[in-house]
C-alpha cells in the first residue's frame, strides 16, 4: 500500500518476526471485519438512534471512503514518518474512534466516528503491510507470512458478520465497535514488544494538494449520489456531482505534474491493469452493498435474530473458500481473462436468484442458493485480479499500484452502497405496498438492488473481455534486492 523498500536478504531475521507477524494479523483482521461487522447491528441501530434510512447507509459510507480516499496517503505517511509509528497512532486513533461510535448518541455522532475509523484504518493498514513487507524481506518464510496475512484479509468479512451478530444478539449493538478496544490493546501492547521500526530515508515529500483533490473529489461525488433520492435533476445533485467530476480532473492534472505524486499515472495507463481496478471497484461495490442489503432482509422481513443472520450470510463465504484452489488451478492454464470474465457472469446469476425474494418466502429457497452461486462467481474474481493489478509494476510502483487495488474496492464500496440506496429507495416508494403490506414494499427494494448488483457484475464482465489480453497468468513482480532503510 506504499513504496516499499526491502532489506537485503543477507540481514539476519528478526527473532521476533512470527509474534510480529501474529500482530500484524491481528491488524489486517480488524480492518477487513470492521467493514462488515457493523452490518448485522445497523437494524438495531437504526431503531435505537432514530435513523433514516439515508443516514443508516452513511454509517457504512463513512468507514470505506475515509479508508479508502486516504489509504494511498497513509502509505506514504508509514513510509517517510516511520511504519512502527504510524502502526501505533493508527491503532491507538481507531481505538479511540470506535470507543466514540459505540457510545453515540445520535446519528451524526455515530456517522462522525465512523468516518474518523476509516482515517485512522488508512493509516493502520499500509502500515502492517509495509511491516510485513520488511520482517518477511525474501524467501519462503516471506510466502508463509502473506500466506496467512491473505487467509485473514479473506476470512476478516466473515468473521465480521458471525461476530457482529453474536455480539448484537447477546450483549448490544454496540459492542459492535466497543469490541475494538480489545483489538487495539492487544495490538499496541503486542507492537511494543514484538515489532521493530523501519522507514524510508532521503527527501520524502507529500502530496497535500493531490490528497486533498481526490479525498474532496470522492467525497462530492459520493454525496452527489446520496442526493440523487431526491431527484437527478435537482440543482444540489448536479451540483455536487459535476464538483466532484472537476474536483477527480484536478486530481489527474496534479498528479501528472508533482515530482512525487500520490499516484503515479503511468501505474493506470496500462490497459489490463486499468481494468483490474475496475473490476475491483465493481466487486466492492457489489460485495459492500449487497451484504448490508441481505442483513436487512434476513433481519427486517424473514426476521432472523442478528445471529442467524450473521451465519446464514457464510453460505457465500464458505463457497468462495471451496471454489478459491480451483480457480487458483485454472489461472495458469486458463489466464486471468477467462476467469475474469465467467466469474462476474456466474456472481451476477447469483444475484439475479436473489432479485426474486418475497416478504413470505424461506432463506433456504429463495436466499441460500443464490449466495452459494455468488460466492463461487466471486472466488473466480479475487484470485487473479490482484495478479493482473500487479503484473509488470516497477519495483518503484509496486507499494502504489497495492494501494490503489484495495483503495477501488473501498472507493468502490461507497459508491455503489450510494447509488444502490437511491435505487432501493426509489422502489420502495414506488411500491404500491402500504400498512401491513409494508414488508413487501422493503423487499422490492431489496430485489431493487440485488438487480442492480447483477447489472454491475455484467459490466465488469464487459470490462474484463474487452481489457484483460492473452491467456497466460501475468506475473507480480517480486521484492527488489536491496533498497536504503532504516530499521531501528
């Protein structure tokens, strides 16, 4: 998530490095749950705090685009001020944040904390991964570590939704985020004693007016889309929506003049690479709001407990699991574009499934199988776009073009849960639904926006046709030998 400098291989290892790594662990697992856990608890949120449905969303909103718009940042700022310092202030800052959320006692309280945990998971999370990066500098001890760093970032969602609804069921919503401070205490304490400090040397400079284009430009653009309920065309909706177009152009032409920008263009100018990233953002978006979408469902209309409903929802992580080594099998002989391109088709026939929910229905008919189809859809995805972002990045790159993959899945996220809860808005207005028929009115929203989730996997399996060349898996670049560090 930064421009990375290694060590040389020569440099004795850490005897330290597998505690480290547990630390790390740990960290990768409170940024990937937080994102999700907060799901299972937002019905019960919405009726304690008194929120409307516009403000509900904002509560996920707020996480990823604070994340997601300052992840680039937050490598840099790991990298020149020091990855151990910027790992605790990460840790100890987020702590703090979600101590505020889980004491809230309105919606904007909540919405406020929400937002100051993504800016401080921006920090945290290039930080632990630039730490990996340079405990584990070569060999195979280095494929272990991002072994069992990948099996926690890929399990983080699912463990969120379990214990988001244990936590929702048995004790309050709000140990949802209280839950963190164990994460946080556990985390520093484990920083003080097992992780050594590491930065980059020489004249490191920031990008402030890159950072400040493209966090103000997301933003706008962001609540553009929130507005759009209200009507496309309204002053406010165009306003803000073509203030963030110019505001993400400023961003460009900052980017293609600063000496050290945020992010170097010639990293998207690469065709396939280009469109890895988009399908990584249409995979966030669909992933994000499609889980918070499913939780109201199970909760509101099928009324599951918080906890049913945090396990139903493993069906899709659980066939994403199984199905991951076979698509892992195939990407060699197959190539990135054919898994590319069936995986979106197979997801979005999952999702179509989903569209024909009903207020009476049952999980087993009409919400299991469609979950099991989507999972599977998606482990044909995540397993080589990684691969195909990565692929012929200089060495120099390679810390940015790893921030931008997950930073268009989070950017992503905020941008189609906006847009998706305008259209399920939308439909629940439209329904003809009222009184006691107001359970069929919200899952016409819901199979609103699972229509639409379907839509977005079509076109990221246009994309992935029309970008991604050839049929041989590219190749990421491996660690450079030796990089000036400081490690103290």
């Amino acid at each position: 998530m930064s421009v990375l400098p290694f060590p040389s291989p020569s440099t004795a290892p850490d005897p330290r490095r597998w505690w480290a790594l547990a630390v790390i662990a740990l960290t990768q697992l409170v940024v990937v749950l937080d994102a999700t856990i907060v799901n299972v608890a937002l019905p019960q949120a919405q009726l304690e705090l008194e929120l409307s449905d516009t403000e509900r969303q904002w509560v996920i909103t707020a996480y990823v685009l604070a994340f997601g718009a300052l992840l680039l940042l937050g490598g840099r700022v790991a990298d020149y001020w020091g990855r151990k310092r910027s790992y605790m202030v990460g840790m100890l800052g987020f702590g703090a944040a979600s101590v505020w959320g889980g004491l809230a006692q309105s919606g904007t309280e909540l919405i406020a904390a929400r937002g100051l945990q993504g800016v401080f998971a921006a920090l945290l999370a290039p930080a632990a991964l630039a730490l990996l990066t340079v405990t584990f500098p070569a060999g195979r001890e280095r494929g272990t570590a991002f072994a069992v760093f990948g099996t926690v970032a890929g399990t983080g969602a699912a463990v969120g939704l379990a214990l988001g609804g244990v936590l929702t069921e048995y004790a309050d919503w709000r140990w949802c985020l209280l839950v963190n401070i164990v994460f946080a205490v556990a985390g520093l304490i484990g920083a003080l004693l097992f992780v050594s400090e590491s930065r980059v040397e020489g004249d490191n400079r920031y990008d402030i007016w890159g950072t400040l284009a493209v966090t103000l430009g997301l933003a706008a653009l962001v609540y553009g889309f929130t507005l759009a309920e209200s009507g496309w065309t309204e002053p406010d909706t165009i306003g803000f929506l073509v203030g963030g177009l110019v505001l993400l152009a400023v961003f460009v032409w900052i980017e293609a003049r600063v000496a050290q920008p945020l992010l170097p263009l010639r990293i998207v100018r690469d065709r396939a690479r280009a469109g890895a990233f988009l399908i990584q953002a249409a995979i966030g978006a669909v992933y994000i709001g499609m889980t918070l979408y499913l939780m109201f469902h199970l909760q509101i209309v099928l009324g599951l407990s918080p906890l049913a409903a945090g396990l139903a929802s493993l069906a899709m992580t659980f066939a994403t699991m199984i199905t991951a080594p076979v698509a892992a099998r195939l990407l060699p002989t197959r190539g990135p574009r054919v898994l590319m391109t069936g995986g979106p088709l197979i997801a979005a026939a999952g999702m179509l499934w989903l569209t024909f929910v009903t207020a009476d229905g049952s999980y087993w008919t009409e919400v299991f199988g469609g979950l099991v189809v989507v999972g599977i859809g998606i482990a044909f995805v995540i397993i080589p776009v990684q691969n195909v972002a990565l692929a012929g990045v200089g060495h120099h790159d390679a810390g940015a073009a790893s921030a931008l993959v997950n930073s268009a899945m989070q950017i992503g996220g905020c941008v189609g849960l906006s847009v998706f809860t305008t259209i399920y808005l939308g439909a629940v207005e439209r329904s003809p639904a009222t009184g006691s028929g107001r359970a069929t009115a919200l899952t016409e929203g819901y199979s609103a926006v699972f229509l639409a989730t379907a839509v977005t996997l079509v076109v990221a399996a246009v994309v992935a046709a029309t970008m991604l060349r050839g049929r041989r898996a590219p190749v990421a670049p491996q660690a450079p030998a030796e990089v000036p560090v400081h490690v103290g």
